[in-house]
C-alpha cells in the first residue's frame, strides 16, 4: 500500500474511532505518535499498512510474551475451530480441565483450582470474592500505585485515585498502604483482614518490583493474621520477568494467584484465578457462585494450552533472562551519557521501566521512539516513567535497535531543550 493511500485510511479510521469509540484517546496518542494502522504482525515486530516495521515495546502490557500472531499458535486456533466453539459454560469441559491441570503443575507450590475469566479486572475480582467469602472477613488491603483493573472490587483495590473518584462510593473495606514498606503493612492489618493483594512488580504504577524480603515478610504477616496473600501476575505471568511466575524468585507461594495476557497467546482473550485447594471449600457449598459466559471457553482453553506449550519448550523466561541483561547493559550506557534525562532503571527480566527526570519526558519519548522505529508508552501513573516490555520472543539484534532507537530519541529531546528535572 502507498503512502497516499494508507493516509488516507489512516484518517478515516482515526476520524472514526473519535467519533464513535473515544475522541479524547485518539488526541492523546496522535501526540505521543502512536497514531499508527496495524497491519502485519510477526515475531517482536508490527508493521503499518505502508510496510514500515516498529518493534512493538507496548504489547499490550505483555499479552504478546509468545510474540505477535504467532504461526504455532494460530495452527492450534484453527484446528481447534474444526471442531469447537465457545461450549456451554454450565458444563463440564476436556478443555477446561486440560489447561486446569496444567496450569495446576506449573504454578508455585499447591495452587490447584482455576476460575476462569475473560480479563484481569475480572480475574481480580473473583480472588477479592473468595477471599471474602473463605475467610468470612471484609478488609482488603492493596498498595498505592497498583493496578488491579477497572471493574468492581478490582477498582475499589486500584491505588490511584483518578480511576475510583468519578464512581464513589465504590465497595467497602478497602485499605490503602505505600509499596515495598512491611511496617505499613504491618500496622494496616487487623482481625478482618480477608486478604492483601499485591503485584509482585508494579506495572502500571511505574515499573517498581517488590523485595523478596518484603514479600516472604507479606507471608508471615498474612499467616499470622490468618489473612489470604494474593499475588496479581497478570503482567508478570509466564516468563516476563524471568522465570515463569514472578513469585518464584522469592519462593513465596502466595494462596491465590491471578494470571492472563499472555495466557492467551496473543490470540484470545483467557485470564484464570488459581487458588489452593483449602479455599475450594467455599465453592462446595456455592459451585455457581461466580461465572462467566465467554471465560473458559473452549477455544481459549486450546489456545491457553498451546501458548503454554510453547513458552516452556523455547524457554522464553530465559530468553527474557538474557535479552533483560542486554537491555540493562544499553540503558547504563545510556544514563551514562544522558543523566540529565535518564535517572534511573528498573527491571525484572523483559519488565522494564526508564525513569526520566520530568514528566514530560514520557510523552516527548513515546513520539521519538515511534519516529525512530519502537512502539513504547509511558506510565498512566507516572508520565516521567517509560514501560518497556517487548515480546519475549525478541532477538538480541532487535534488543540492539530499540537501545539505539532510545539513544537517538534522547538525544533529540535534548536537542529540543527543556530536559531539566522538576
């Protein structure tokens, strides 16, 4: 397609999608430069419909751990289409129990049980019910910046403000304490407390990981006040930040775990809730107490499988192992030779966040970024932050040309001026 044409449609469709889906997103990301058209989609990359190539560091905040429109995991989509549609949610289901059961010998420790969903917000908000509802008590206790999706009591454990207030009062007991800080939690909980629920590395709030100490000493506080520890891995699932499951570099096993993104294989939407098999107990008495039409299908299950499948036998956790170590080697050179924009890096694996020294710094980047060639979005909670989390299928070559792609974005913002630190 030429250029002449793909503007064209380029301007239609975004006329559309203001007009009829979100005026105001499509303002916002024409001036971060992420007004773009997908077209073809492989590997660590995306291209518009002219043909230009971007390496895609958005991912959907890391749906695409197996890269974009894998061609193993279309095959398995297809085939699975020969046979299977969404199946009846009422019933008993091969393919549900599959990916149950695997997911059952793949997590830490003795998770056992799946409720499945479609998205992590409802993921959250089963584990938030079965905590409730297992422990008979009311108090959830989250952290400040975290992210736990937009709907129910998934919104009311949301650490930022501007989410909740338009839909005050939202549900009660919900406390909130600063991240990475054992005392605050410590003196937060009480008797009632039903569960603490915590993202091992926080995402949308800036790319922070959690301690291991911290967490090992959420686990004592949670056993000792007979509290349920909830770990939300909807982003760190699945090899993002180096292993598997991000809770295993810290060996705490926590007693429920949410998981999803790239459990779908950039294919299809699955999330799943997994929880140790004393808190079934709740269900035995209430087997239809949460359900959901479309989580769980059939064909997501399949597509869950083979996502699986296919991040075990190529090892993506130790691919974003190496590929994070790349990347950390780039990002000191480049702090080196920038501290007046760079500040600082956290990482854990190919979970990645540049913090720049103002906020203006994150939109000035996205619109660089994608003129040089890399899809990459700053923090919803923090402009100053930029996420990066590419595929975990991303080569070492490609590593290399999102580090220059930075370099040359720095050093065009500092040609522009007003880089200095608030």
């Amino acid at each position: 397609m030429d250029v002449a044409e793909y503007d064209r449609i380029k301007e239609q469709a975004l006329a559309d999608f203001a007009k009829y889906v979100n005026p105001q997103k499509a303002r916002i990301l024409k001036n971060a430069g992420l007004d773009i058209i997908e077209g073809r989609r492989e590997g660590a990359s995306v291209w518009d419909l002219t043909g230009k190539r971007y390496i895609d560091c958005i991912t959907s905040a890391g749906t695409f751990n197996v890269g974009r429109h894998n061609p193993e995991i279309v095959e398995a989509l297809k085939k699975a289409l020969d046979d299977y549609d969404l199946g009846i949610f009422l019933l008993c289901r091969k393919p549900q129990a599959d990916l149950a059961k695997k997911l059952a010998e793949i997590t830490p420790g003795d998770l056992r049980y799946s409720m499945f969903g479609c998205g992590g917000g409802e993921a959250n908000d089963f584990a938030l019910k079965l905590a409730r509802g297992f422990t008979m008590k009311t108090e959830i206790i989250s952290t400040t910046k975290a992210y736990h999706g937009h709907t129910g009591l998934s919104l009311a454990a949301i650490g930022r403000e501007e989410y909740k207030k338009p839909f005050l009062p939202l549900a009660p007991g919900f406390t909130l304490v600063p991240f990475n800080d054992l005392s605050a939690m410590e003196a937060a909980m009480s008797d009632q407390t039903a569960a603490v629920i915590i993202e091992p590395v926080q995402g949308e709030g800036g790319v922070h990981p959690a301690g291991d100490d911290y967490l090992r000493g959420l686990r004592a506080l949670c056993d000792r006040r007979e509290a349920l520890l909830i770990f939300d891995e909807i982003q760190t699932g699945f090899g993002r930040t180096g292993r598997m499951f991000c809770a295993e570099h810290s060996g705490v096993v926590p007693d429920i775990m949410t998981v999803g993104k790239s459990l779908g294989g950039s294919l299809y939407p699955i999330t799943a809730t997994i929880y140790r098999e004393e808190l079934g107990d709740f269900l035995m008495t209430n087997p239809f107490i949460h359900l959901s039409t479309f989580g769980g299908s059939d064909l997501g299950c399949i597509v869950g499988l083979a996502a699986i499948d296919y991040i075990v036998r190529n090892d993506l956790p130790g691919n974003a192992r190496l590929m994070g170590e790349r990347f950390q080697a780039g990002f000191d050179r480049l702090r080196d030779r920038y501290p007046e924009v760079l500040l600082e890096t956290r990482r854990k694996g190919l979970m990645m966040g540049l913090q720049f020294t103002n906020p203006s710094l994150g939109p000035r980047m996205s619109y660089q970024l994608a003129q040089n060639g890399v899809l990459a979005i700053y923090s919803g909670n923090d402009p100053s932050v930029m996420r990066l989390m590419p595929s975990l299928v991303i080569r070492a070559e490609e590593a290399d040309e999102v580090i220059e792609a930075l370099d040359r974005s720095i050093a065009a913002v500092v040609e522009q001026g007003g880089v200095e630190q608030y």
